[in-house]
C-alpha cells in the first residue's frame, strides 16, 4: 500500500477533507509497534500523537494491588493523544499496545500548528476527543450493569472492527487484563462461545465466525460506541 493511503486507513485522517489531509501527510511517519509497548506512562509528557492503522493501543491505570484496569481503548478510530490533561499536555494513564500493528506518528508541536492553522483539523481532533470520552463514561456503565459474557463479545467486536479482519491476535491474557477479571474467566467464556460457533480459537488468536451471533450475545453499548463515531467522524475517501 503506497505510504499516502496507508495513513488513510485511520479514521480520522480519512474523516478531514482532501486539502487537510493533504497538509499533515508529510509531517507523518510510519511506525510498526509491538505488543506490549508502553508509548506513555502516567503523567510523561505527550510528545507525539500516534494514529493508528491495525494496531490497538489500551489507555490503563493501576490500582495499589498493581492489578491493570482499562479506561479506553484506541484503534484506527482514533488518536492517542487525543485525551490528556490539557493544562499539562501529559498522559492521564499509561499508553499500552495490547494489538501489534502499524501507526502514524506525528509530533504534537507539528500537530498543535496544523491545528492552529486548519479549522477542520481542529474540529475533528475535538471530534475523536468526545468520542472517546463517551466511550470510556460508557465503559464505565457496561462494566457496573452488563455481564462479562456479554462486555467479552462487546471486545472482540470492536477488535474485529479496528483491524479489518476475522482472525484476531488475541489471547486469553489480553482479554482477562481489558475485561478486569481473571484468566480463568475469560477461557470460560471463550469456550462457551467456540461451541455455539461463533468464534474458532487457536494459539494466540481468536477468529470471528458468526459476527451477527456475537452481535446478538454483546450489550448495546457496542452498537452505542459504533454510532458515536460514525456521527463524528464520518469516513470520506
């Protein structure tokens, strides 16, 4: 895929118009990120935002008992960077790559100035920014009210929405950290899921077999989070 269009594949350099995106392509670099990476931790300042392409990065905070809980997670949808202190510009949890895969990177200096200059650049930044915080003050109603079964389904979805494709380089341990709950849990009901047939688990990766089933067996807040951003930041080319 040429360079250009590569970049494209983030939803929100494909939502501004041509002339827009045309002005923050040169200032983008490709960077392949690994599973595990942490890119920020809690209160390091933001120096360059990372728009992803296929790879999932989970915005975290830890507890005293250092069990890892997520507040958000960012896929092609989306920006890290987005959501941050804004007096500080500096992360308000650690930045972690749960999904290995390719971004674009750009730093904030070049950001804030296209920003300064570019309306539209402006307004789909703060676009991603409410987005993403109805997604995370939403994520907090699914986990107090909605089952884990049902939040499983919800995770996988979205997954398979942010990578554009069925089988998924997911494991028992990614799942269990995102969901808040044991491993043991997350086998459950993975297993419970492959006999209904919806998903085929192999090493280290979960495919999708029956996305309506899985659509059925999630809660609403997947289809609620969906429509969110498809209202705010429709896709152009």
């Amino acid at each position: 895929m040429p360079k250009s269009r590569k970049h494209l594949s983030n939803r929100f350099l494909r939502s501004l118009p041509p002339e827009d995106a045309a002005v923050l392509l040169p200032l983008l670099e490709n960077v392949d990120l690994k599973r595990g990476t942490i890119l920020y931790e809690t209160d390091d300042l933001l120096t360059h935002a990372y728009l992803p392409h296929d790879c999932i990065v989970s915005l975290v905070t830890f507890m005293e008992n250092g069990q890892a809980v997520e507040m958000a997670s960012i896929g092609n949808e989306g920006m890290v960077g987005a959501v941050a202190a804004p007096a500080t510009r500096r992360a308000i949890g650690q930045y972690a790559v749960q999904l290995p895969g390719c971004a674009s990177r750009i730093p904030m200096a070049d950001l804030d100035r296209v920003m300064a200059d570019r309306l539209a650049v402006r307004h789909a930044l703060w676009h991603v920014n409410e987005a993403i915080i109805s997604q995370t003050l939403l994520t907090v109603a699914c986990t107090a009210v909605h089952s884990v079964e049902a939040r499983c389904c919800r995770w996988i979805l979205s997954t398979r929405d942010r990578v554009g494709k069925d089988a998924l380089r997911l494991t028992h341990e990614v799942l269990a950290e995102m969901l808040g709950v044991q491993r043991s849990t997350v086998s459950a009901i993975l297993k419970q899921l492959q006999t209904a047939a919806l998903i085929e688990q192999k090493r280290a990766c979960i495919a999708v077999r029956d996305r309506e089933g899985l659509e059925a067996a999630s809660c609403e807040c997947y289809f609620r989070i969906r429509e969110k951003f498809d209202r705010l930041l429709p896709q152009g080319a």
